[in-house]
C-alpha cells in the first residue's frame, strides 16, 4: 500500500541531514530492502560518525536521487534503515498511525479474536518494531537505536488506533545491546501484568510477560499448530520437547492424548501445568536438558507415538551453522528413537541461517542413521501475522515439518 499523502505542513527532504550512498549502492535499497550497510554508505561526503544514534535522514544516491527516510545507527553494521520512500511523507507519528493501521487492517481480516502479532518489524514497514496485541494489553519490543527515538510517536500511534487498556515495552531482547540500548521492561500504559491471556484454538492459556520468552507468547507457531492437532488426536503418547508453557502439548492433550513436556524451566512446566488444568486436562512434566532426557527416555525404552521438537535457535551466526546443523541432526535422531514402528515427528527450527533444506537434510540424516524411512507428511512456516517481506529474506525464518517414521 502506498504512503497517504502529507499535510501541508509536514516536513520535507529539505529539512533532514542526508545520508549519501556509494555509486551503484542504491540497487538493493530501489529493489525494496529497508536495510543500508555501513560499507554502502559514501562516508566521505556524508561521515557516519557524524550522525546521533537515532537520527532521521533522507538517503539519497551517489546522484543525489531521494531514495527514502531512514533512521541510523553509525555503531551498527546495519548502518540505517527504512521507514519511508515517499519524498513528502517523513517519519513521525503520522507515519506509524498509518503503518499501524495498514498493519491492523491485515490482523482483523485474518483472525476473529485479537491475539496476534500486531507488528511484524520490516514485514510491515516498521523496522526494529514488534508489537504482540493479548487483547488489551499490547506488548512492545524495540530493538533498534532508531525505534527509541521514536517510542513517543510509537505509544501514541497505538493509542490512537488500538486503544489499548495496557501498553508494555518489553525490551529485554538480545539485539538491543549490539544497538547498544539499556536492557528494561516497563508498562507505559496501566498496571505491568504478571501473566498474559492467550486464546489459541480451543484452548486458553496464561504466560509469563516480564520473565517469559520473546513477549510471552509464540505467535509464529500458531499455524503449525493448528495443523498438527490432526496428529495429535490419533496418538495415545506425546512428547512436547522444549515446550515452554505448554502450547503444543496442552492441545494435544485437549485432543485426547497423554502428554509429557519437557523444559528446562521450572517455572515454565509450572506454568503449562496451570495451564492444563485451565483447560481441564493434565499432563506430566519433566525439568531437564531436552538432549539429556531424550536419551534418558531411549534408555528406559519409553515410546511416543508424537514427538514435537520445538528447540530456540541453534544458530544464531552463519558462522554457526555446521555445528548448529549437527545438532538439529542428533535432536531429531534422539526424537526418532523415542518413536515405535510407526511414529509422528513435528521438527522444527527458528534457525534464519538454517535453510529449509538443511533441516530436512538433517531429518533424512537422522533416519537413515536408525534405519527410519521418513515422509514429510507437510511443512510449514511462521503464521500470517509474521508476514515475510519479499525483497528480505531474513523476515523468513520458521520452518516446520510433520513427519511420519517407519522401519524400513
């Protein structure tokens, strides 16, 4: 969707500092990138550390041609980023009340109840923005210098087009350091829940804010796991791996099942506990390393008939990435020799540096070492509300297969 048109009296190109590229920089950025790397900026004619953390400035090509509004960071490596391209609509509160809408547009026509992802960073022209909406309560993650800068016209924007009874900033996330930003959670709006409300499926759920993962909730996975209920309901035994509060075990549970979850948080199994019994079922809970307890399992010659492995990130650098590999591989072997003759496996990674084939790579691998056949029965990515930008193939990071093992 195109920028609205500005008032009147908005500012111009004319009134922001100019950021130059380097000759033939401007390709990526014309193509529909929002990111502008420290090496692509002319930093003769326009020095990096010249420029605040945070400043807003009109980029232009080696040429002079207005190329868009970006804010900048001369510390980071992703120098600066864009927020808008249209020449007379810069950054400020009337630009996020816009996103905010166009975003909000998207998350009403695809879901009846409000419980989503809100923003999705640069997939909704918002880079270094997340907003998670439970209800009423909007929880926000800032993790560019950029996006600081702009918390005022953030929180206002999401007044006025949300009317949210609660506005948290969780900002605890491990980017905001290479941004060099202070780590802090505060509720900008109303009182700083405990606990967030979750609706997912038939299901209710409550999680940790201020001490739980990411904002509290995984929005990305809701598709998958509407899709592997299927499974659930057939299998006797499910294992839910790394489950966190308990998301995909407690409806497999609700589906019938017996469940185990393993974490290794206390407070996390505590939780998915509570909310099994919110949810009139209940499941078994192990503290463990997930490694450690699946081999402790094989020992014990327990079987499942559903195994989901759900891990964090094996691989957060690219130049993690073949030991990274080698451990989704012994995940998923250890997962399989839990499985009977005929079993179900859900593998997945929120590995961006891990290709979609190298994860089935290592599931191949992993069976072939026990002597498994495996169909990937189907395979899925992050929900709706994640949407991927098309010229960014970093906003496209979860992967996820449903599997069926079998003897040879």
């Amino acid at each position: 969707m195109n920028d609205v048109a500005p008032s009147a009296a908005a500012p111009g190109v004319a009134d922001f500092p100019v950021l130059k590229l380097k000759h033939n920089e401007d390709r990526r950025v014309a193509a529909g990138h929002l990111w502008i790397f420290s090496n692509e900026v002319d930093t003769t004619a326009t020095p990096l550390p010249d420029f605040v953390p945070g400043t807003i400035v009109a980029v232009e090509s080696d040429r002079g041609k207005f190329m868009g509004y970006a804010y900048v960071n001369p510390h980071s490596l992703i120098a600066a980023r864009i927020l808008s391209r249209h020449a007379g609509f810069a950054p400020g509160q009337g630009l996020m009340v816009h996103r905010l809408n166009v975003a909000l547009a998207l998350r009403e026509r695809l879901y009846a109840r409000p419980y989503y992802r809100l923003v999705h960073g640069e997939s909704d022209e918002l880079p270094g923005l997340v907003v998670d909406r439970y209800a009423d309560t909007l929880v926000v993650q800032i993790g560019t210098a950029g996006m600081e800068v702009q918390k005022e016209h953030i929180l206002a924007a999401l007044e006025k087009v949300v009317k949210p009874k609660v506005v948290v900033f969780k900002n605890d996330s491990g980017a905001r350091e290479l941004e060099g930003l202070p780590s802090y959670v505060e509720a900008a709006r109303g009182k700083l829940p405990d606990e967030i409300e979750v609706l997912e499926g038939e299901c209710t759920f409550r999680a940790p804010l201020a001490a739980g993962q990411k904002t509290g909730w995984f929005f990305d996975q809701a598709a998958n796991r509407r899709a592997f209920l299927g499974l659930a309901a057939g299998s006797a035994r499910v294992l839910d791996a790394f489950s966190y509060v308990g998301a995909w075990g407690v409806q497999a549970a609700k589906a019938g099942s017996e469940v185990t979850c393993i974490d290794s948080s206390q407070p996390a199994l505590e939780a998915a506990s509570r909310n099994a019994e919110r949810n009139g079922v209940a499941i078994r809970t192990q503290k463990a390393d997930v490694f450690e307890a699946l081999e402790e399992l094989h020992a014990a010659r327990e079987k499942f008939d559903l195994v989901i492995i759900d891990p964090p990130a094996f691989i957060k650098r690219r130049k993690d990435a073949g030991k990274g590999e080698a451990a989704y591989k012994r995940l998923n072997q250890l997962a399989m020799q839990l499985l009977p003759r005929d079993g179900f496996l859900v593998s997945c990674s929120c590995s961006y540096h891990l290709e979609p084939a190298a994860l089935t790579d290592a599931i191949q691998k992993a069976g072939r070492h026990l002597g498994r056949f495996v169909q990937v029965l189907a395979s899925g990515g992050q929900a709706p509300d994640h949407p991927v930008h098309p010229a960014i193939p970093e906003s496209r990071y979860l992967k996820a297969f449903m599997c069926r093992v079998t003897h040879d």
